[in-house]
C-alpha cells in the first residue's frame, strides 16, 4: 500500500534556494589510499550559516591530540552517493505527505553526479531501487510510492542496512536517517551501528521530528531516539530535532546544502596500528565551527 498521496504543494517550497557550491565545476572523487585519511567538514559560523571561504591554514588536524600536516585540501563540489531512509512507523501518519515532500526537495537537489536510493523502515526495512544506485531523480521520486508503513520502528536495524547498502561505493557515502520515534525493535544494537559506520566511513545525517498521534488509546507526542545524535557527531554528520512537520522541507534543503558546501580535508597518519584513533578538528577563525568524524580507523602495516 502506497504512503503518499498529493505533494504539489510542496514541490514548489524552496526551489529558488539552490546552493551556491552547485554552480562550481565536479572534480573526481579522490579516492582514499591507505596513506591519507580523508575528512569531508562543514564549517559554520556562530549563526549556523555555511561558510565557504575558508583556507587550508584556517584548519588544524589533531590525532589522539597531536598536530597532523594537511596533505590534501579542497573546497570544491564532491559526489555523493545517499541513502535516504525514511520512518514510515504508524505514528508517522498525519505527517506522510509532509515527509515526502521533504524527501523530494533532497532528491530534487542532488546533483548530476550524485546517487541515491530511498528506504523506508518500520517492521520491514525497504530500500529501492533494488538494483545499483541511479542518479535518476524522477526514478527516485517514483520509487517514494513504493514505500510501505508498518508499526514498530526498526531504527538501528534500518541504518545498519543502509550502510551496507553503501559497500563497496567509493567517495563520499551518506545516509540521511529520518525518525519520529525511538528505537523499538532491532536485531543489532546503536553500538554495533556504530562501529559499522565507522569500519565503513559513511557519514549519518539524522533528523528526529517530534510529532502528536493516537495510538490506539489516546493521543502521545513522540519523541526522536536520543541516538540520532551521536550517530551523527561521531561520523560527521548533522542532528536536526524538529518541533514541527513543517520544517521538514527546509531542513531536507539544508541537508542538501551541506553536503553540497563541505570541505574535504586529508592527512597522512603517522602511527599504523589499525586501531580506533580519536580525531580533532580545530579552526583557526574567530566564530567558526568545524564539523568532522571524530575518529578513524588507522591503517595498518610498517
């Protein structure tokens, strides 16, 4: 059974915003060796807003709190492979056509390079197409009528499957998790996600809504899963808590801006021991912020 009904009036919301770094030329996807560690960063300043002109010397690397040489650096527009996974759990219900219609304001944005594909997660995890990932945003949009609802959320579970979905992908890998709810049901545990995510370096957007629903009984207010936050600081990604289903096609835009808009930054580490290194980025310019993973994997070898 088909989730969504009409979206035109969202399809027109936010059109006009389209990120600056979209106009800049595609460079090929640096593919990492096992002498660099490569970090994708979003620098903002102290109002959040997204800040393109900084330079490599704005930047400090720190592994396990010791200065690390910059070998790479690099501002311009990067592919993106996605997996957008999406809550469909019953207490999404009065919000469906909301969240579809943010969803395709992400789809709308991705750029010819880029793929995706789209997931839906209840007591089934979906993820569509189910051959490779296209770059196709009309198959995309098309593949958001598929998704079916259920009623317990599989929320690890669903961002497991989206990682490895993403195996074997080179460059940048992404999944943008949507939720309303906590983790209820799940056959792997957030850390064990975790550690997943790291293995594989996929970054974890998360974007947890607050929504009223009856359930069954009476009417509840949901409340996001407290892990979408770590999820996303620890791997670099974005957390959005929303009040309101209104904002989630501005918030599905300003993902898509993000990922549009970071820096790539690479260094070579000098210790290969092939254990969990802690990772610190620091800028230099007074009243901005740096956003990274906050750890890696080190190779190993002599």
């Amino acid at each position: 059974m088909a989730i969504r009904t009409s979206l035109a009036v969202f399809l027109t919301v936010l059109l006009t915003v389209a990120p600056v770094a979209a106009q800049q030329p595609q460079t090929p996807i640096f593919r990492s060796g096992t002498e660099v560690v490569d970090l994708y960063v979003t620098a903002t300043d102290r109002n959040g807003r997204l800040v393109p002109n900084l330079l490599q010397e704005d930047f400090v690397v720190l592994d396990e709190g010791e200065v690390q040489e910059i070998v790479l650096f690099e501002n311009e527009v990067r592919p993106i492979t996605v997996v957008v996974m999406l809550d469909t759990s019953a207490s999404m219900t009065p919000s469906l056509d909301l969240l579809m219609a943010g969803a395709e304001q992400f789809i709308i944005r991705m750029l010819p390079d880029d793929r995706g594909k789209v997931g839906a997660f209840n007591d089934k995890i979906q993820i569509l197409p189910d051959i490779e990932f296209t770059g196709d945003r009309d198959l995309l949009i098309r593949e958001l009528d598929r998704l079916q609802f259920g009623n317990p959320t599989r929320l690890y579970d669903a961002i497991g499957a989206s990682i490895d979905s993403l195996e074997g992908v080179e460059g940048r890998k992404v999944a943008l998790v949507f939720t309303d709810g906590e983790d209820t049901q799940h056959q792997i545990g957030w850390r064990d996600v975790l550690e997943k995510a790291r293995a594989a370096e996929v970054m974890i957007y998360t974007i947890g809504l607050e929504s009223d629903y009856f359930n069954g009984l009476r009417q509840v207010r949901s409340k996001p899963d407290g892990r979408l936050k770590t999820f996303a600081e620890e791997t670099g990604g974005g957390y959005f808590e929303l009040k309101d289903s209104d904002e989630l096609g501005p918030t599905f835009t300003r993902v898509a801006q993000e990922l549009h808009s970071q820096y790539v930054i690479g260094f070579a580490p000098a210790t290969r021991d092939g254990k969990l290194h802690e990772l610190e980025l620091l800028v230099q310019r007074p009243g901005m912020t740096a956003r990274t993973r906050r750890s890696y994997v080190a190779p190993e070898g002599p």
